[in-house]
C-alpha cells in the first residue's frame, strides 16, 4: 500500500456504516462499484458490535489433514508475527482453503479471540468457521462463513498473502470497513473523501425519504423528487 493513512481519517470512517462506505465509493471510486466486498453472505454473531476500520493482515488456514507442523511451529508463529506487525489497528481476513468443506474446523474461538485482541488486532473476516462465542474476547468483532463446534484439524497455511473471502479480493495492509452488513476494501487514496461523498448521499436520500412521508405522496411528487435529488451537490 503507498499511502498510509492518518489514524484520524480511519477512526471517521467508523462513523459510517458499511453500505454507506460503499455507497459513497461508488462516488469517489465508481469503478469499484461491482467489486472490493463480499459477494456472498457472511455470519455476523455479534449484530450490534460497532463498525470496525483497520488493516488487513491475511493468511490461509486448513483442517480436513493435520498440519506437518508442530504445534506452534514457525507457520503458526510467523502468522501471528504478521497480526502483531504495523500499521495498526490490524484486522485478520483469513480464507479457508477446505473447498466444499469450507468451515469444517474453526480456527477461532475463545484462544484466538483472546491472543488476537491482545496483539492489537479488532477482529477477524473469514470464509470458514468460528466456535465459542459465549467466551469470545470483548468487542472482538467478527465476520464468517459458519459456526461450527470443533477445530478438527486446523492450521494455518500461508501467511501474508492475496485471499478471496466471499469473494472479496485482500492484500495484506488493505484498509478494511466492515460491520454487520458485510467488508468492503476502502482503497488509501480515498479515504479522505468518503465522509464528503457519504454527506452528499445521505442529503439525497433525504430528499425522497420526506418526499415519501409527505401528505398525500404519490406518483407525481415522486417523479418531482427524482428531479430534486440531482440539484443537491
């Protein structure tokens, strides 16, 4: 990533929610429009946890076979070297290589919730699994595929590498927004405009949300909202 950005444009960004970021990227970034978030469905066990901004640190895990590693090996240790590393705060996109058995072992659950959080990492997006949620560490925020109830055999397989969760493309240090709604990947160099582009859209949308309460709304002042919505810049 070339630039990086100020923790105080980031910590504005929580401000909004996830469709109103990729709302306001189809302003400031309108060939992003079809793609950057997830295109499937993803589990959000916490619904009310607040929007989360921050970097993305990536890898692949497995469980359908045992790791060749022991436990705790260097894959293991390097994966979580990679959550600890700057910028921060981190956030770990993690794609589940299982294929069909996608979400067969969940790599988190109460032990990494907990050594995630303490790394100064906000929480996680991946396609697989996740268990425990009753032990999960506070305000961990999370997105994933499934819950499941064991780990089986999982492990981590590559660290700081390009993933697809749900369809969404990752690179390592991304700057993702996410909340209950799904993750988008906000690209750097448009961070600062997307309060403005947010601001704008929301005046828009305001004009044919009264419109719509309005006494007496029909058709007609329909059709005369539609026309007033464009003359708000």
């Amino acid at each position: 990533m070339s630039i990086l950005p100020d923790l105080a444009d980031l910590e504005a960004l929580r401000a909004f929610d996830t469709p109103t970021v990729c709302n306001a990227l189809d302003v400031v970034a309108p060939d992003r429009r079809a793609f950057g978030f997830n295109r499937r469905p993803l589990v959000a066990p916490f619904p009310a946890a607040k929007p989360v901004v921050a970097f993305a640190r990536t890898a692949t895990i497995r469980s359908r076979e045992p790791s060749r590693e022991p436990f705790g090996g260097k894959t293991t240790i390097a994966y979580y070297e990679h959550i600890a590393e700057a910028p921060t705060p981190s956030i770990a996109v993690i794609q589940d290589l299982d294929g069909p058995d996608r979400g067969l072992g969940a790599f988190w659950g109460e032990v990494n919730s907990n050594l995630h959080k303490g790394l100064g990492c906000a929480g996680v997006i991946t396609d697989g699994a996740v268990r425990d949620l009753d032990l999960w560490a506070e305000d961990f925020f999370v997105l994933a595929g499934s819950i499941m109830p064991s780990h089986v055999h999982v492990h981590v397989v590559e660290v700081a590498t390009v993933v697809s969760v749900a369809g969404m493309i990752v690179s390592p240090n991304d700057v993702i927004h996410a909340d209950r709604h799904g993750a988008v990947v906000v690209p750097a160099e448009v961070i600062k405009l997307i309060p403005a582009a947010a601001d704008l859209i929301a005046q828009r949308e305001k004009v044919l949300i009264d419109a719509s309460k309005s006494p007496g709304f029909s058709i007609d002042r329909l059709r005369q909202a539609f026309a007033e919505v464009f003359q708000v810049h």
